[in-house]
C-alpha cells in the first residue's frame, strides 16, 4: 500500500510556510488518522456528541428559561429544554478520537499509550478537528455503540464529560492543528451507574 502524501508548501498573510521533505501537514494527517480513505486507511475516529453551551452576544452563557422564572435561580430539574443544567445547549454530531490517561506522569505524557496490567485510570483525552470549536463550558455525550461501531438506537448515552482542559495545539506559525481536550475520568456522568 502506497503511503499518502503529506506535504505541502503553503505561503499564507505573506509568510512562506514553503516544507522540505521531512515536514507533514498535520491537519491533513489528522483528518487521515481520523477518517481514513479509500486508499486502504483505516479510519480510527468514533461518533461524539457536542452539546454546546449556548451564549448570548457577550459570549455569556444563555440560562434556561426555567431558570429565569424562578424565584431562586436555580433551575428545574424536570424542564424539559436543560434537563436540569439551568443553561441551553446545542448539540452537534463530530467524529473524533479518545484514550484514556493516568495521572502519574502529568500533562506532558498524558497523551502516551498505557501499558498492559493495573493502570490507574484518571483521564480521559479527546482529540478533534482544527475546526471543532469547543469551548469551556461545551460538553462531550460519548453515545454508545454497537459491535460495528454505530450508534444504537434507540440514542443511549455511555458517558458525559465536561472537560477540565481545552488546548488548542498550534504549529506551523500559530495555525490551529487539532484539539486536545482533557477530563476527569471520576467526574464523567453515567447513565448507567447507580450510586
């Protein structure tokens, strides 16, 4: 199998962004790792769901209207529109990529892979399009899957996090490559976990 090819020479805002040989186009490279081809790579990205915190034109969040006619702020925990978040969401469907991380080796090597046997298992990393967006306060619904990697359905929900950081990895010039977002694996909420 022919490997594809992922170089580029690219001038942009008057700076030449020309390559040499050893230089890869990370987004291209991201989108092959995460979508494959019809080439004969594999695709290794699974579904997600994004509920985005929506915002008002401040860029504050946009409380629910359970929220705004009750007398103590707090929000209703049978509303129907926030289920009992107090802020309205959207939700969008993106492919992305998760591992999961321990917390012995700090945020440098939370992005290398676990050996096999007792692993402590504290983080959970995600990784998404340069174009993805998220933003503090968005959360990431992980629907759960059949045996062939499709979400079943009826929708049934595996987990729901809230990541605690959003990092925007740059290179070649600032340009955004990718999203790494991590969350604590002990503050995911689980549909099926009973307390």
């Amino acid at each position: 199998m022919a490997r594809p090819n992922l170089f580029r020479n690219e001038v942009r805002g008057g700076r030449s962004y020309s390559t040499s040989s050893s230089e890869i186009d990370l987004r291209e490279h991201f989108d092959l790792f995460i979508y494959g081809n019809d080439k004969g790579v594999i695709a290794h990205g699974r579904p997600f769901i994004i509920r985005r915190l929506r915002r008002d034109s401040s860029g504050n969040p946009d409380y629910c209207t359970c929220t705004r006619v009750s007398q103590t702020i707090e929000p209703d925990p049978d509303c129907s529109y926030c289920q009992g978040e107090g802020y309205l969401y959207d939700a969008d469907w993106l492919i992305g990529y998760t591992m999961l991380g321990g917390a012995d080796s700090g945020l440098v090597a939370r992005q290398t892979w676990m050996p096999p046997g007792a692993v402590r298992i504290d983080y959970r990393i995600f990784f998404f399009r340069y174009d993805a967006d998220i933003k503090y306060g968005d959360k990431i619904v992980i629907p759960a899957l059949d045996i062939e990697g499709v979400p079943v359905q009826p929708l049934a929900v595996e987990a729901v996090h809230k990541p605690q950081t959003v990092a925007e990895m740059r290179s070649d010039g600032g340009r955004l490559e990718y999203y790494t977002l991590y969350s604590r694996e002990e503050d995911a909420v689980r549909t099926d976990v009973v307390t």
